[in-house]
C-alpha cells in the first residue's frame, strides 16, 4: 500500500511540474506567450493527486494546503 501511494505521489508531482514544459514547448512553437489547455489539464489533475497523497496517505495539513 506504502508504495502505492508513493508512486500516486511522484506521478502527481511529475504531472503538476509537466505544466511548465508544456507550457515553454507551446510558446515557443507560436512564437509568442500561448498558455494551451493540456496546462490546466496537468494543473488540476495534478493538484487533485497531490491532495489525495496528502490527506489521504501523509494527513499533513501543510501540504494539503500548498
């Protein structure tokens, strides 16, 4: 169960830090600021995940909060 929701937890995190290279790659393909839907995507799947580790698995308020 422990490494379960270690990888739930690292695959959270990978998905919310993917935002910022989607991102990057996105805007430099049109040459300007551009911020595509896949960013919001990542950015909430990714923070919905990191919730549950937190409440769910760790019960620290602090990163349930962050």
């Amino acid at each position: 169960m422990e490494t379960t929701w270690l990888i739930i937890g690292f695959t959270a995190q990978l998905l919310f830090s993917a935002r910022f290279l989607v991102q990057w790659i996105a805007t430099e393909r049109r040459g300007r600021s551009y911020v595509p839907v896949a960013f919001w995507y990542l950015g909430i799947i990714g923070a919905a995940m990191l919730l549950a580790y937190a409440v769910v698995w760790k019960h620290d308020p602090v990163i349930a909060l962050g």
